[in-house]
C-alpha cells in the first residue's frame, strides 16, 4: 500500500509557482500530489503510511550528473588539501601526516591547488623530500589531472630523465632535464601501478562513507565514474552491488563505464540498464583533455599565459572516433570529458560520424571553452551538457588569465547553452568540487563565490533558481533519457525527494547556505533523516 507526505511546502518543480501540500506516493512511484484532505479522501483505504516533513519544503530529488563516488569517499578519509592556500602550511600539513605514519607506508593527500598560493607555482618535489625520505608521498592536484610526488614515488615508477611523456600525459621536467616530480594526466599512471593495492574492504568503506554524505546532502542520486581506477573493475562493481542492495540502501547510482573495460563488462553480460531498481549502467565513458587548471586541456589556441602550450589530447582525433565506434557496437551512448574547444570539436566530429542508437542520448562533461560554431553543430545532435557550475566560483578569476578576454566571452556559458535548446544537466565532479547541490544552485545563479558581493563572473550567463534547480533533478534525469520518470513530482514519477528546512524561494542566495536537510527519500525509502 502507499505513504502519505504531508506537513509542509510541496515544490514539484513541473513550473516555477507550482506548489501543493501533500503527496501520495505506492510502489515506489508517485499516484498524485495536491491538497492534502483532497489526497486523503480519495485515498484514505490504501494509505498504509504517513510522513511528516515538519514544516519543510520538498523538492524532486536532487541527482549529481557527474562525479565519481569512491573517490569522494576516498577524499573524506584522507588528508584534504583543497583549502590551504600557501606551500607552506602544505608542506606542514603533509610533514605531520608523515609523522603518524609507519616507516615506508604511503602518504596519499588530495586536492592541492596552486592557484590559491602566492605566487601560484607548483612545489618541486625535492621540497617533498625535505618532508620525509621514510615515505613514498604523492598529492593529487584539486583537478585530479595531475599530481605531485617525491623523488623516492619517481624511483618507484621508474621516472627518470628519459622517461618519454606517454600519450595523453605529461612527465615535467626542470631545466636540468630531471622530472620535476608533476606528472599531468596518463602519466599519473606510472605511479598509479606502484601504488598500494586496493582491496573489496578498502572499496566498500569508501563508497559506504560516500553515501552517507551524499545521502545527508540531499542526493537521491549521482552519475558516477569509478569503474577504472581501483584495479579489478569487476571487483569495483560488484562493491557498488553489494552496497547499494536497491533495499537496505537506495541510492539510484547510474555507473558510467569507463571506455577501456565497457567490452569487457559487455562480454561478461552486464548490459546497459537497470542491475536492481536503483543501480544502473549508463555511458562509455571517455576522456578527451585534461583541466584548465594545469593547462591540459586542449584549446584551439595557446593559453594566453603561456603560448608554448595549447593542452594535451588524451586522443588523437581518429583514435576517439574509434572509441565512439566501438561504444556504438556495444549500443551504447558515450559521455566525453571535454574542457577546451579543441577537445569539444574531436568530440563533436566524432559524435556527427557515429550518431547513437535510438532512444539513448550523449554528454559532454564539463563544457567549459566553447565556440559558436561549436554550438551550432550541439544544437542537432542528441546530446546533453553537463556542466558543474560550482566550478565558476572555483576557477574564477585566474581563468580570466588562462584564457583571455576573446575565449572567456565563450566559456563557462551555461545560460547560452541552455537558450540555444541544448539540455544541461547540473552535477559537482566531486572528489573535484564539494558534493552539495546548495553550492551548485548558488554558483549557478550568483556566478561568484559565497560572501563576495560583486554580480559576479560572466554575469550575463546567470541562471534564475527554477533554472538551477532543475539542472539537478529533470536536467539529471535527461542526461540517461529519464526526464518522464524522475525530476518532477508528478504523477507516475519516482518518489523520490529531498526535503529542506526552508523554501528556497523565500530566501536571498547566500542564505540558502545556512538550510539544511531534513529528509532524503529514495524510492518511496527515507534514506536519511536529520535527528
């Protein structure tokens, strides 16, 4: 039988003014929302259940079209430097981990940027040997796109001056001819071989620590990318499996497959949809630069604050058709990691070749350097954006000298995408940026960061709350061709949803800050419940 919600504001998002009191939800779908002694009338003999929300409002569930949910479960336990903003209070943090730990155990951090240290310069790694030469030390960049090790990682990897840059990375070296210790992209992979193994306990703690925060930040869901990183892919979904069950924990997990091991998982018999009645398989998954923040991501032109370099291709053009090709065989759509124009006209040209079966759609994932034509040619494929507008409040203002004055009038552009007619959805790339879809909707519309009071970046590309909102509940639903059955409450839709203590609506921006969440409900489930 069903549940009744009542108690509080219904904000079904179906149009901006639309609200009601109450839902009646059974089986997991929604049977009508509207006045609450109208539902109770009407369905008084099959209410089986009532739900308070206590004065809140509800909301569809929130979904993150983009991220990657161990690593974020990864970042919680681990040293988390993402806020530090000088070399110095870097290297103090890394030294006392160094010291907690046994003699030649890893030190692993995460989330260093350079761009919030004056001057903003990346250490060399003989300041990481100045730490500890007990401890193999490697910090991931904030982008992921890069990372940072010691001299005794180098030797473990076997980096030394005649190490080649591989395709798709970059081993950088100083004026010497020595790696400096920043590898960028697939050369991350030489230390990644190296590194500790990953075990099921290992995977499955972190995912669980995921959860139980996305959960507490209102996520009823997430477009999530691990399947390649962890060792035996197989091992990281049946992790996913075993842990969100679609019974004790609901949590409707779309699983991008990265493009390496989606034949695999095809011969294996996993086939793209539903695994239980909240974890699916979505997208191929597929790289196609690197991130403005290390000036890998591949541009048309050089960067303006340093024309010897345009970025790095993490595909030579042919080779990406191929991956496309090659997802098309397993009937498959594709999600392509694209941040320069560059790297965008590769995907689009392959896309335009290999169009993908009927009824599913692409994305392209971050979308932040476009081009006129560019969009001209999105505005007729079946394709969804996926942009993170937490990053404008991150990247902003040194992008402003990555880029120039002439490409920044082009980038970070959601509000154009979006009045051309290409749907967008809204995620977080967390471990990259926090996983809160408050701080998402807040970017999205102030274009600046929390407490600043100028109209913010790029102003003219500012998104209204309805907007914003919708990126992360029809705008998620539409990236895996979902937006009849998820993203609104409404009749035959998923009951899923996330209460707040406060109306959005009623609130000035930097005060939907200081809300919080009261319930997440997944499939008709609460899946948490603030105390």
């Amino acid at each position: 039988m069903g549940t009744l919600w009542f108690g509080g504001k219904v904000r079904t998002l179906v149009t901006e003014a639309d609200t009601c009191e109450a839902v009646f939800t059974e089986e997991g779908r929604i049977v009508a929302a509207g006045d609450e002694q109208d539902l109770r009338s009407r369905f008084g003999d099959r209410i089986t259940s009532e739900k308070n929300i206590n004065g809140g409002t509800m909301y569809p569930g929130f979904t993150d079209s983009h991220l990657h949910m161990i690593g974020h479960g990864e970042k919680l336990q681990r040293l988390d430097l993402s806020e530090v903003t000088s070399v110095e209070k870097m290297m103090s943090l890394l030294r006392e981990s160094a010291e907690k730990l046994p003699a030649g155990e890893w030190l692993i951090a995460d989330g260093f940027n350079e761009n919030l240290f004056t001057p903003p310069v990346v250490p060399h790694r003989r300041e990481l040997d100045k730490i500890t030469s007990d401890h193999p030390v490697a910090v991931s960049r904030v982008c992921r796109h890069a990372m940072l090790v010691n001299t005794r990682v180098l030797e473990l990897a076997g980096i030394d001056a005649s190490t080649p840059d591989p395709p798709g990375g970059l081993v950088e070296k100083d004026e010497d001819g020595l790696p400096t210790g920043y590898l960028h992209d697939q050369a991350q992979e030489f230390v990644r071989r190296v590194m500790p193994g990953i075990d099921g306990d290992y995977l499955e703690k972190a995912l669980k620590v995921s959860l139980e925060d996305l959960w507490q930040k209102g996520f009823t869901g997430a477009h999530t990318e691990d399947l390649n990183y962890y060792g035996d892919h197989f091992l990281t979904l049946k992790t996913f499996q075993n842990v969100i069950d679609g019974k004790k924990r609901k949590f409707r997990a779309n699983l991008l497959v990265h493009h390496e091991v989606a034949r695999l998982l095809r011969e294996a018999g996993y086939q793209t949809g539903d695994l239980n009645n909240t974890l699916e398989i979505g997208a191929v998954k597929v790289f196609g630069d690197g991130a403005l923040g290390g000036r890998t991501a591949l541009l048309r032109e050089p960067y303006s604050d340093d024309p010897s370099t345009n970025g790095v291709a993490s595909h030579q053009p042919d080779d990406l058709v191929r991956i496309v090709a090659t997802a098309r065989e397993l009937v498959m759509p594709v999600a392509i990691h694209t941040i320069g124009d560059l790297a965008l006209e590769y995907a689009v040209d392959a896309l335009e070749a290999h169009p993908p079966p009927p009824g599913m759609r692409d994305r392209l994932i971050h979308l932040q350097v476009t081009a006129p034509d560019l969009l001209e040619r999105l505005r007729r494929l079946p394709v969804v954006l996926d942009i993170q507008p937490r990053f404008v409040a991150s990247d902003f203002p040194w992008v402003e000298k990555r880029l120039g004055k002439e490409r920044l009038a082009h980038s970070f552009a959601w509000k154009t995408y979006m009045e051309k007619g290409i749907a967008c959805a809204g995620g977080s790339d967390a471990p990259i940026e926090p996983p809160d879809p408050l701080l998402g909707i807040h970017a999205a519309v102030t274009r600046r960061k929390p407490g600043e009071t100028h109209e913010g970046y790029l102003p003219d590309e500012k998104l209204t709350l309805f907007d914003s909102l919708r990126l992360f509940t029809t705008g998620s639903a539409s990236a895996i061709v979902k937006e009849h059955e998820r993203g609104l409450i409404k009749e035959g839709y998923t009951a899923d949803f996330t209460v707040m203590n406060r109306d959005l609506f009623e609130l000035q921006p930097d005060e939907w800050l200081d809300c919080s969440v009261t319930m997440t409900v997944v499939d008709e489930s609460v899946m948490y419940k603030q105390e």
